[in-house]
C-alpha cells in the first residue's frame, strides 16, 4: 500500500441517514408523501412560525426502536431533542430538530460477513431527527428554488464506531443496513433516491499504531459503489500525502462521482458551531416496558434466521439461502410463488437464474417485476409435469415478460407443448431409425452413447417438442 516500507491501515467510521417510511412528519400532521408538487405539503409548524407547537410522530419512535433492537442497542428510557442551530435557505426555522446528548438507542452491533471472515462493528449511537428542506439549483438559471415538502420528514441517523478497516468492509456495511432497514419496513434504502445517505470519516495509520490518523469526512455518494469508490480513493490520497511529507487536514470533502475524486467542502475552521440546546417544546421521550415488549414482538423475521431456515426446510445451499432472504421482497416473492405450486427447488432454480437475470437486466427491484407469483409457478408447474422441457421454459418465461397471459396459454399459441402421445412419437422414432443404419449397426455393436444421437434426431423432427424422456424409451424398446 505505499512506496516506503511502512504498512498503512484505513479506519473507517459512517454516519447513516435512513429516511423513515412514517405517513406523516416527524412533528406535524401532515404527510411525507413523495413526489407531490413543491411546497404543498408544509404547513406553519414546518416553518417554525410563531404560535406552533410540535407533537412528537409515535411512529417515529416505534421505527427506530425496531432499528435499536434489531442492531441490539440498548434503549434509553427516557431521551430528548435538541435544537441544531444553523440558518440555511432550506432551513426557514433556523434549526433542525434533533437528538444529541441522548439518543434513543446506542452501543449496538451489526455483523458483516466478508469471503472469508465476518465482523462485528460497533453502533455507537442511532438518533431521531427530522430532515430539512431542498434547494433545487438547476431549474432556474438565476435563482435556487427551495422545496419545502421534505423539511421536518423524519430521520434516523446510525452512527457506526470507528471499526471498519477496508473500502469493502464498508460496502457491506451499507449494504447490511439497508437490509435490516427493508426487513423491518422502516425505510426504502433507496439511495439513489437520498433516502439512505452516507458519509464516511476516513483515516489512515501504520499498521499496528494505536492511535486514530486525522480523519477527513467525505460526503455526496448516492449509491453504494460510489461510497466504496470515494473511501478507496480518498485513502490512497491520504497515504500519497503522507509518504510525501505533507499532512493529513481535517475537513469535508465532496465526492465527485464524474471526475472520480474528491474536493474540499470545508474545513475544520469553517466548521459549524451548532448551538445545541434542549428543545423546549417537546417533552422527554419516555419508552414503557410495555412497549419495548410490544414492539420487539412486532418485529419479522431477520435475514439471518431467515437465511437459516430457508437452508434447512427448503433443502438450499447457503450462497442460495443467502441470495433469496439478501431482500426481503425477494424471499416474499419465492415463498409467496410456493403457495402456488411445490416445487421448492425449481422455483429457487428459476428465480436465481432468470428472475434475477432480468432484474439486472432491467435495474428494477422484484416490486417493479412482470411476472407475478401466480404466473411464475404456472410455468413452474408445466416443466415439472413435463408439459414442456427447459428450452421452451426459457422461451415462455421471455414471453410472459412482455405478455400477460398464462404460462400454459402461451406454451399453446408458441405451440411448446411438449409431446407424450405415442402415436405422434412412434412414427418419427421409425423414420428416425431406418435412415440411420451405420448408426444402428454401430450401437449393437456396444456403441450405447449413439443413443443420445438418436435422441437428438428424433427432437430435432418434432421441433423440440417431444418428451425426450419418453423418446429414450422408445428409441431403447426399438433398438434393443
Ligand atoms: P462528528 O460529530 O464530528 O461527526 P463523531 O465523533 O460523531 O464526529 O464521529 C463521526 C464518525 O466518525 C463516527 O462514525 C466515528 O466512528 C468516525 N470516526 C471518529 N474518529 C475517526 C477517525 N480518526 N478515523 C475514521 N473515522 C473516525
Ligand atoms: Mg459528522
């Protein structure tokens, strides 16, 4: 990792926005809802007009209570908010509402698994706060526009310890957030859409220093490759600088997704000076053991169990197991395509294969997916039943992407249902047979692979539809 003898190591630490998926406001009655026209969902409260009182959202603190118990924080039972002071055109209140010396979950864990280790890193700290408005700065060419409908929708913010040690540690890291965050129905986990957000603290040391490097903040990755770019990037910089005599400064640094780089934001002296005071307007957050039990109770099925339990009563391999619950909508999909048809392992096989295939393909989540569950075990059913063999599973499964109709309909119009009726067989089979002598002679000779040959012939003639199980029987009755 460098031109000198000395051997660097990064230290890593993130801090997670996880925008809450709760109806209404973190504070005021009105909704979060996505996409509505600018400024009509605000209301005095948002603004922080004199008068206005906030009320504290129960959701809120029901969803991150899920997050604490699910990265097995403990949970404080009793917190409160702050007032964030900073003036920003977004920011009409002139603060943000947040918690700071005491947030409402802490001193959790959440494990990665890499290759070949896994890890456990610390959670320092997982705090409510509510989002500020949006400055939009490419749709006029004079002035910023500010929409206001995203100001005081509810975040949490997971704040990692300073535990990560690699570029791909971090990547998992993020990836396993937006995991839990999906399992537990708290949060999209869209980042390209800013409702994850991430910043990474950067340093480096010699490998086996003690102490922490000074550490740079990287901000604005809006996607998960990025985050894992941007940390790899700005350790390399870091290492360069420091082999070359100069010295690492600490400051915010903007990752240029383009140029595939960093740049200065700010630094250490411009940095804010929030004035954090108690919020006086919202009493202390008291949490109940009735409602720890209640909520802890409500929580689903987690991904590692889930991985689990899909290995033992489904018969997969882990990597499988672990590829079908990595989302939840996804191990959805495939138990929900097994209330239709029982085929555990080929409905496995079709969804690893070509489901997940065209949600590559396509860069669409299974929500977005053509084909639904019902559909999916149709076509299921007709392969397992030999109605039709692999190849014309793969033509129908391509039609039915674009086609709402049936498996079974479209193997019919496509004429891919595949032939059992002896009658229709035992013709070709002959024909097959009497124009192929030297074949026939060599297989009696011992030459038992040519059965494949004939085989072949037979499907060829048919167009691929018959039943290539019943052929071999046929062919081997004939022949022997
Ligand atoms: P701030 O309030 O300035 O954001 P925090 O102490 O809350 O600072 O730390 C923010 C993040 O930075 C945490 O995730 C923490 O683990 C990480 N961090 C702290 N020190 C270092 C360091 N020397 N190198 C890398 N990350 C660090
Ligand atoms: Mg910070």
């Amino acid at each position: 990792m460098s031109s000198s003898n000395i051997d660097y190591e990064a230290v890593i630490g993130l801090e997670v926005h996880a925008q809450l998926l709760t109806e209404s406001k973190a504070f005021a009655p009105v909704s979060t809802e996505f996409g509505g026209s600018p400024n009509t969902q605000v209301t005095p409260l948002c603004l922080g007009h004199p008068g206005t009182l906030p009320v504290l959202n129960e959701n809120l603190v029901r969803y991150i209570i899920k997050m604490g118990l699910a990265t097995d924080c403990s949970i404080a039972r009793k917190s409160i908010f702050a007032r964030k002071n900073y003036f920003y055109p977004d920011l009409p209140k002139g603060y943000q509402i947040s918690q700071y010396e005491t947030p409402i979950c802490h001193d959790g864990n959440i494990t990665i698994k890499l290759d070949d280790y896994n890890k456990d890193i610390g959670i320092t700290r997982i705090h409510m706060e509510e989002d500020a408005g949006k400055s939009i700065h490419d749709q006029d060419p004079f002035n910023t526009l500010i929409d206001l409908n995203r100001s005081g929708v509810p975040l949490i913010e997971i704040v990692s310890e300073p535990d990560l040690r690699t570029p791909e540690e971090a990547y998992e890291y993020l990836k396993r957030i937006k995991q839990i965050v999906q399992y537990l129905e708290i949060c999209d986990g869209n980042m390209e859409e800013g409702s994850l957000r991430c910043d990474a603290n950067v340093s480096v040391r010699p490998k086996g220093q003690k102490a922490f490097g000074t550490r740079t903040e990287l901000k604005n990755m809006n996607s998960f490759r990025n985050v894992e770019r941007a940390i790899a990037f700005e350790i390399d910089r870091q290492i360069d600088l420091i082999e070359s005599g100069g010295e690492v400064v600490q400051q915010t640094l903007l990752w240029d997704a383009n140029k595939m780089e960093t740049r200065t934001m700010r630094s250490k002296e411009e940095a804010h000076d929030y004035r954090y005071f108690p919020e006086p307007d919202i009493p202390p957050v008291v949490v109940t053991d009735e409602m720890l039990s209640e909520i802890r109770e409500s929580l689903p099925e987690m991904p590692d169990v889930r991985q689990q339990r899909f290995a033992d009563e489904f018969g997969m391999s882990e990597e499988d197991a672990r590829t079908l619950t990595e989302n939840r909508y996804l191990a959805d999909y495939y138990e929900n395509v097994l209330e239709y048809v029982q085929h555990p392992k080929a409905v496995a096989n079709i969804i690893l294969s070509e489901v997940l295939r065209v949600l590559n393909e396509q860069s669409i989540a299974i929500d977005a997916f053509s084909i639904s569950e019902k559909r999916l075990a149709g076509l299921v059913e007709l392969r397992e039943n030999d109605k039709i063999n692999s190849s014309a599973m793969t033509e129908i499964f391509d039609a039915m992407l674009d086609e709402e109709k049936s498996a079974e309909d479209l193997a019919q119009e496509m004429n891919l249902m595949q032939v059992s009726d002896t009658g229709f067989l035992e013709p070709i089979v002959d024909e097959v047979i009497e124009s192929h002598p030297d074949e026939v002679a060599r297989y009696k000779e011992g030459k038992k692979g040519l059965i494949g040959f004939f085989i072949g012939q037979v499907m060829q003639q048919s167009q691929g539809k018959a039943n290539p199980q019943l052929v071999r029987e046929l062919i081997a009755e004939r022949l022997n």
